[in-house]
C-alpha cells in the first residue's frame, strides 16, 4: 500500500465515494490505503454527510504548516518514549479518536480522552492537554466537563495542587453501568405506552416486545460488566520466552 500524506486526487476520490455510499473499505481498497485512513479523513473532516475534499486538503495543509512551524529548523527531535515511533504514535491517536467519535463522541471530547487513554500515567493537567491538542483552554475545559458529565474521566489534585484529570481503569465499569441504567429507563419508557395505547393494540404490542427486549440487554450488560469488572485491575500475564505457542 502506498504511504505518505493523501493527495487531493485522492480526497477527490474519498469524497466521490462517500456520496455514492461506499463503504469505507471499497473506498480504501480503490485507493489502496488501509481502511483506517479513509475512516480517520472524513470523520475529521465533517464525516459522512459534511466531508468535502477541497476543504479537507486545505485543513491537512493547515496542520502540516503548524507542525513546520512548531519545529524550527536546528532543533533537536525529541528522544522517543519507550522506543515508541512518535508518527505511528500519532496515527494510532489519530485512529482511536475516530474511533470514539463513531461511537457518537464529539471530536473534541474523543481527542481529550484519547490523549488520557494513551498517556502512561492516565492523567494529564489541562495545560498538558492544550500543549498535546494545540487547542485553547477552553476548549479543553469544555471537553472535560463533557466528559465529566458522561463518567468518563474524574479530577483529582497532584502534590502541587495542580488539577489532573484521569480516565483510570474502572471509568469502563462506569461507563457499562451508565449505559445499562439509561437503557432501563428506555425500557420502562417504552412500557408506559403499553397502557396509553391499549395493550392488544400492534402498537402496544411493539412497544411491550422492545420493554422486553431492553430489559433482557441491560440485565444481560450490568451482570456482564460486573462479572468481567476485575479484569480491568490486572496485569495481563506474560507468556515464557520458551513456552509452547511463544516466537
């Protein structure tokens, strides 16, 4: 597969794609890009219904020119953390902010919680964060309040009584039990229209089999995320160099 930045032919083509309903992976393989590109480029660009190629090149332009200016000539590049590769760190950011935002996160939001979700510690300040986002602050407050709201990070203060916030290991946990609670009360909703419409009634009888079936899957997810709730407190076990299965 070819590497490098896209072109706007290809943008061209990606926005082609999109508006004859493509899926992202017949338009990745047209262009011979892995599927994730294709998916990172128009969910950062508008998403399905909003990308536009003209736009979205002029935008990757834009950051290219922020990263050149970011980097004066005659620096040094930083030492990579862990040996990681800072490019493929940045494309797997990249990819797992898409990623959250497919699951109905705001691109702002799923940018905070992915800088959190791949920081070693798990916790950033909010000026670590307007330095990673190279957004404002109050774009960073506003996405944490966000995430706040929804369970999914927690503030803590460090021993200089900076403000962190953290997406630790149980924020998941939280997250699963939220969503079993928003999906009973769905349930619950969907039964009072049992007796409003009449209980024999094809209506009622619809609403009555989704209470049923809404009831079976928050049931179902509460009990699954506290059986598998200690999973996310331990450390997967590594296998012998010399055991059976290792390379």
């Amino acid at each position: 597969m070819p590497g490098g930045r896209l072109t706007q032919q290809e943008r061209q083509q990606i926005a082609l794609g999109v508006a004859d309903g493509l899926a992202y992976a017949e338009i990745a393989r047209r262009l011979e890009r892995p599927t994730s590109t294709v998916t990172r480029e128009v969910m950062r660009n508008g998403g399905p219904t909003g990308y536009r190629a003209d736009l979205a090149h002029r935008a990757a332009e834009r950051r290219s020119h922020r990263r050149r200016q970011a980097a004066p000539r005659g620096t040094q590049t930083p030492e990579p953390v862990h040996g990681r590769d800072p490019e493929a760190v940045r494309e797997y950011e990249e990819t797992f902010t898409t990623v959250l935002m497919q699951t109905g996160a705001p691109k702002m939001m799923a940018r905070v919680l992915t800088c959190l979700y791949t920081s070693d510690t798990g916790s950033l300040t909010a000026a670590e964060l307007v330095q990673r986002l190279e957004v404002s602050p109050a774009s960073v407050s506003k996405a944490i309040s966000y995430l706040e709201n929804q369970g999914l990070v927690r503030r803590e203060r460090d021993d200089r009584r900076r403000e962190r916030y953290i997406a630790d290991d149980d924020v998941w946990y939280q997250s699963m039990i939220a969503s079993a609670r928003g999906t009973i009360q769905l349930a619950e909703t969907a039964r009072q229209g049992v007796g409003v419409l009449g209980r024999d009634t094809p209506a009622a009888v619809r609403l009555e089999n989704i209470a049923r079936f809404l009831d079976f899957v928050s049931e179902s997810l509460t009990r699954a995320a506290d059986q598998a709730r200690e999973v996310l407190h331990t450390k997967p076990e590594s296998k012998p160099m010399n055991s059976p299965g290792a390379d």
